[in-house]
C-alpha cells in the first residue's frame, strides 16, 4: 500500500530530523550565548575536553556563585565555537565584550571567556587577577579549561568572594559530547535512510484478483 509507505517514510524521516538536532547548535549564530542563559559553562564543539576536568570546572563555578560571585565561562576552542561571529577568533577581549551584551538582561554578569590566545573579561573585577597566569596551548581544549578552573579561583579571591577550588585533573577522559553523535548516532540514522529507501522503492505484491483464485468444482472433489 504505497500510502503507508509514504507514511512510514514521513515517520523515519522526522526521526532522522531529530537524530541530528545536537549538530544543529554548531549553526547557530553565537552558540555560546543561548548556552550560557542556563549553565555556567560553554564548552567547545569539536576540541571536546575531558570529562574530569567538566566536572571541576562545573564545581569550581558552583562554589562561585554560591560565594556570591556568580560567573560564566566561555571555553572557545575552534571559529566554530563561535557560530556566525568567526572573526572573534584569536580576539578574546572583544568576544568577550560581544558575548556579554548577548546574555545581560536583567543583570550584568561576570564573564570569563578563555581562548589558546589569552582571556577575555566583563564585570570580572581587577584584570590584574590572571596576571601571569598561563594557558597551556600545547593541551587543546583540556589545556583551556585547566586555565578557566584556576582563572575563576583567581577571579573569585580578587574580588572578595574566595572559593576551594577541586582538584584539577591532568585530564585525558574523553567526553562524549559532539563527538557521540559520530560514534553511535550517525550509523543509526544511516541504517535509518537505507530501511527507508527499501520501504519505498520495493514494489507492493498485488493482491489476487477474484477470479484468479482456484475454485473447487461444484458438487466437490471425486
């Protein structure tokens, strides 16, 4: 029945739509600053970091903001991380600048924003607080938010809001962030395409017509 077909297809491929929904985010025109209005962290798309250290970076900025100093960081890895503004890239200062106008609303928050070239800060305090304090570059991503954990202790003592940070881990616990959606999802949504593809070129198997059908003899078998 061709119409079920077309049916079940409609189904596999709003399925489809909703398996790749997490990859739609990298499209978005400042990623950072839809995430930022409900987590404290922004993390990067493809340079992923570790799972320990997005567990320390969480807890460093939780004891933050129960400290009375309530701060968001944003982890800027590639361009991509940035969405429709790529030439912020490498312009820490003036992502941060830009990234801050997108999230205040009723209120001036501070922002940390950490990229391999350095930091950028709105609302923070005395800059003076990172002074020396050094990104290790040569560890990616994972270098970026070992940096992002000490500046918000950093950030938090100047202040007058001083915080115990975690400990910070050396890192190497892959998380499964975009990452995921490569490893397990995408050959879902292919053996998806190719059962659709199946279901609707198969020709349907007609239906016998009536007087096809074999008929006993009246009077029945001898």
């Amino acid at each position: 029945m061709p119409a079920m077909r077309f049916a079940h297809l409609v189904g596999l491929v709003a399925g489809l739509a909703l398996l790749a929904a997490p990859v739609q985010a990298t499209a978005d025109g400042d990623p950072a600053s839809d995430v930022l209005l409900v987590s404290n962290v922004f993390y990067p798309y493809q340079q992923t970091v570790s799972n320990d250290l997005i567990a320390a970076l969480n807890t460093a900025t939780a004891r933050a903001h129960a400290a009375k100093f309530p701060i968001r960081v944003a982890i800027i890895a590639t361009p991509v991380d940035l969405g429709a503004v790529p030439d912020l890239f490498a312009k820490p200062q003036d992502y941060a600048n830009f990234l801050e106008r997108e999230i205040s609303f009723n209120s001036r928050p501070v922002l940390l924003v950490v990229m391999q070239s350095g930091f950028g800060l709105a609302n923070s305090g005395p800059s003076s607080a990172l002074a020396g304090l050094r990104i290790p570059t040569e560890r990616g991503s994972d270098g970026l938010a070992t940096a992002a954990i000490k500046a918000v202790g950093l950030l938090a003592a100047a202040s007058g809001h001083p915080i115990v940070l975690p400990p910070i881990p050396a890192g190497g616990a892959a998380s499964t962030g975009s990452s995921a959606f490569v490893t397990f999802v995408a050959p879902a949504a292919l053996v998806l395409v190719v059962v659709a593809i199946v279901a609707f070129t198969r020709p349907s198997r007609p239906s016998p017509k009536v007087d096809e059908i074999e008929q006993e003899p009246p009077g029945g078998s001898e």
